[in-house]
C-alpha cells in the first residue's frame, strides 16, 4: 500500500492500529484512537494487564480522570482488543494492522565499565523484532517510546529492515512521536497538548501527523527523526536541569541562613525567571533518565560533545533524598540524639503527589541511606498499598518524620496526634507542606529543605 492509500484509510478510520505496549503511554492512546472510531489491537506481555484490559478494567492505579471509563466504552464496543500473543490470529491479527504504535519502556542503566548510564533497549529491540515478523509491505511503525537521538536510524529502522526483509521509506514507514503525558493527566495531556511528529520522510510525517490530528487539539510538528528525538530528550532535561538549580540554591539557602521558599518567589518576580521548586528529589519514568539518553547520544557521536551542565544536574537531583537523611541528623541532633537504631516515618513513597507511581522514587534512595546509618525505616503512602495504612499508628516508636511526597492527605493531618504518637517530636519538611513557625511554637523540631535552622515560612 502506498503512502498516499494509507492516508486516504486514516481519514476514513479505516486503517487498523496496533499499540505494542499498554502502560502509561500505550493504553490512553489505544483507548484514543479507539474513541475516534479506529479499530485498535493492544499488545503487552504482562497476561495479567492483557485480561484487565479486556474486561475492560483499567490496570492503571492513581487518579486518572476519564481512563477507565473510556477504556470500559472501547472495550464493549469492541473497538479495542488486547492480546499478548503478537501471532494471534483472525481479522484482527497483527499482521493486518497498517500502523503500529510501540510504547514499551526504554530505561538507563549505569555502566561501571564506562562510568556512564546506557539505554536498555531490551523491550523495544524484542517488540522491534516481533513487528518484523508479521508486518506487511505499507505498513506504518511510529516509535512513541522515549528514545536516544539517532536510535531511529542507528536500531529502529535496521533491525525492522533485517526481521522483516522489508526496505524502509519503500515497503514500511518509520516515524517518531513522543508522547508528553504525564500521571494524573494522561488524557488530558493526550488531547491538548502538542507533539512533534518526525518522520523519516517529509512525507512520512506528514502522513503521521493527520492520524495524529484525530485525537490532538493542539499543534502537531512534521520533522526529520533526529529533531523529533533531541525535542523529546532536551525537553526532560531541560526540565531537570530547572530543578537542579532550585535544589541547589536551596542548600546555599541553607547554609548561608536563608530560606529558599522566600528567595524563590522573589527571584521569580525578576522577568523571565522560572525558577522551579527545591524538594526531596527527582522522580518518575521520564525525568531522571531522559537526560541520560541525550547525554549518551552525545558521548557516541562521531565527534563527541562534552556535557558538564546536564550530568551535573543529574548528580544534585540524586543527592537530594541523602541530603534529606543529613537534615534528619541534624534536626535529632539537635536533641542530642544520634541517628543509629532510631526508627525513621517515611511520609511518601511515590516520586508525585497524589499519585501511586513510585518509579525511581527518592524515598527508596532516602530509606537506603537510612539504613545505612543504621536507622529503622517505616514507610507510609496512601496511594501504594504496601505503604498504606494508619499513619498515626504507624508513628508510634518512631523518633523523626519526614515529608517526601505532598499528598494532599499529609496536608490534613492532625498534627497534634501525629506529635503525641512520636516518640520524639522532629519533623523533616522535603517539599515545605507544612508552616514550620506553627510547628515551632507548638514544639516541634522543625526543618525544611532550603531553610536554615531556626528559619521557617508558610507554605
Ligand atoms: N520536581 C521537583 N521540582 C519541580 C518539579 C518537579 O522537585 O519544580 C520533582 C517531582 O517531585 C518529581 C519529579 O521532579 O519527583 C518529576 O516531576 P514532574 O512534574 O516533572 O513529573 P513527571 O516526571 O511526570 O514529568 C512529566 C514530563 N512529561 C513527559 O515526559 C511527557 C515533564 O516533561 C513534564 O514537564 C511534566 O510531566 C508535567 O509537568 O507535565
């Protein structure tokens, strides 16, 4: 099928979808397409997500507004169907979809031999080679997986080449369009807000972009595969290197006896200032790696460019869940306690409020380093049920408590109780939830990322 044909069924729904990998990314937009009136096959390897899915449950906890009632609608309507099997059969078998999505993750991890973090593309070399298999000359493959610049040419369009004997730009069409979503708005994000569309060919993009435009309302950006790879990865860590700074300015706040949360809003009075805000760590599925796949780009270039800023960035967001655990020190310090054998209350284990996402989470990080210190650890989330459960209770024996996430349900608390069930009252505040001069006065030891001891502000 030709270019031109492929789009002639993309404006009439008619061209079947196929999104290879059903998580964050891949079940809202094959709940999407699948809205507009495509007929969409979701592929994932986890059985379990496969069955929900089809029953038209949605396997995604937290808050997601809309998603599982959309999920319910495309599934009765037998527009949506999941399968694990990539050789499935029957008219709605892989190889008779003509656009494929692949939405499978695409980690770093750190090398010790190179001292550097490496993309792991396990998932999507293995969905890569499944696609080969069964994909038909005028078939489609837009890679949404957030990806490393060059990878589309360098991995993506070889291996489909090689699996499928197929030639690209000729037989099959590649393209990348990475998503921007984001827990907690998955769809919303996915409706409204816009994309880069690279396509191997001008062509190609173009063609992505209009089957794009049926489920976004904002722009959609033709480009060549490299800009629409560097756009994704710099847009991270762009982002990172933002909160980077905060987090730093934060600690010279700290020790030069000022506080951040005062600096911060009147250095944002200054036109074109945006400083972000200072915190317990960087979190989640896109920050904390993005960076590292634009910096490995970078480093395997022909000509490497040195990076300083974004690696440097990358190192204070990691150090700031340890320097919480050097903030719990100095707060029992303060009662002349010693951090050895004193059992600590985590508040918050997921990387964003109100959510129950927990991947790269800095509280894992802080709980390591507590227990390196010889500390306990209690670890309360109302969002992760292995954390969940009575905080209150939960605070009895403990010595110290300190703030990770800001769920709006710390925001709540009866601090009065939470202060009687302490053993001892010391409070450490990583995302300034709490007014720290009420806490003072009501006899609390009281300490905030970015205030200097004795400084407190409200939130
Ligand atoms: N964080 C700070 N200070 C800040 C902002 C965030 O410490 O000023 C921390 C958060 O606590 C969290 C981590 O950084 O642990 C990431 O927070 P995030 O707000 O960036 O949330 P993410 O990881 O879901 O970011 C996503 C990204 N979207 C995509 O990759 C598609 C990001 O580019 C968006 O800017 C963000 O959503 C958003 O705000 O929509």
């Amino acid at each position: 099928m030709s270019l031109l044909e492929l789009r002639e069924k993309i404006d009439k729904l008619e061209a079947r979808i196929a999104v290879i990998g059903l998580g964050f990314v891949g079940l809202p937009v094959a709940c999407e397409f699948a809205r507009v009136g495509f007929t969409v096959l979701g592929i994932d390897r986890n059985i379990e997500r496969v069955n929900l899915i089809n029953q038209g449950r949605s396997p995604i906890e937290g808050k997601e507004p809309g998603l599982g009632e959309l999920l319910k609608e495309v599934t009765e309507a037998g527009r949506l169907r999941a399968t694990w099997d990539y050789q499935a059969g029957g008219e709605q078998a892989l190889s008779q979809c003509e656009i494929m999505l692949v939405d499978v993750e695409t980690p770093v991890e750190f090398n010790e031999t190179s001292g550097t973090n490496v993309p792991q593309y396990s998932a999507l070399n293995s969905a890569l080679r499944s696609l080969g298999a069964v994909i038909r000359p005028g078939t489609l493959v837009i890679i949404e997986s957030t990806i490393a610049p060059g990878t589309m040419k360098q991995l993506v369009e070889p291996v489909l080449s090689e699996t499928s004997g197929l030639v690209s730009g000729q037989d099959f069409y590649l393209a990348n369009c990475p998503e921007r979503v984001m827990p907690g708005k998955l769809l919303a994000n996915l409706r409204t807000i816009s994309r880069v569309v690279g396509g191997m060919t001008p062509e190609i993009a173009g063609t992505a972009a209009a089957l794009y435009r049926h489920i976004v309302k904002a722009d959609l950006d033709p480009v060549d595969c490299i800009t629409a790879e560097l756009v994704k990865t710099v847009e991270n860590a762009y982002r990172d290197v933002q909160i980077a700074f905060a987090n730093e300015v934060a600690l010279i706040c700290e020790a030069t006896g000022g506080d951040v949360w005062k600096v911060r809003p009147l250095v944002n009075k200054s036109p074109f200032r945006q400083m972000h805000l200072p915190g317990a760590g960087v979190g989640g599925h896109c920050i904390p790696k993005d960076p590292w796949l634009l910096a490995y780009s970078a480093s395997e270039a022909a000509t490497p460019a040195t990076l300083q800023v974004i690696p440097a960035a990358r190192r204070v967001n990691d150090a700031m869940p340890l320097h919480m655990a050097d903030l719990i020190v100095q707060a029992l310090a303060e009662g002349k306690n010693g951090i050895e054998k004193r059992r600590i209350l985590v508040m918050g284990y997921a990387y964003l409020e109100d959510s129950d996402d927990a991947r790269n989470s800095p509280s894992a990080n802080l709980v390591e380093r507590l227990h390196s210190l010889g500390a306990e650890t209690v670890v309360h989330d109302p969002f992760i049920p292995a954390y969940q459960g009575n905080l209150i209770e939960m605070a009895h024996g403990c010595d110290a408590a300190v703030v990770m996430v800001r769920h709006q349900a710390y925001l709540q608390l009866d601090m009065e109780a939470l202060k009687n069930a302490l053993s001892r009252p010391v409070l450490i505040d990583g995302r300034l939830a709490f007014n720290g001069l009420a806490l003072r006065a009501a006899g609390w030891t009281y300490r905030a990322v970015g205030q200097a001891p004795g400084k407190a502000s409200t939130p």
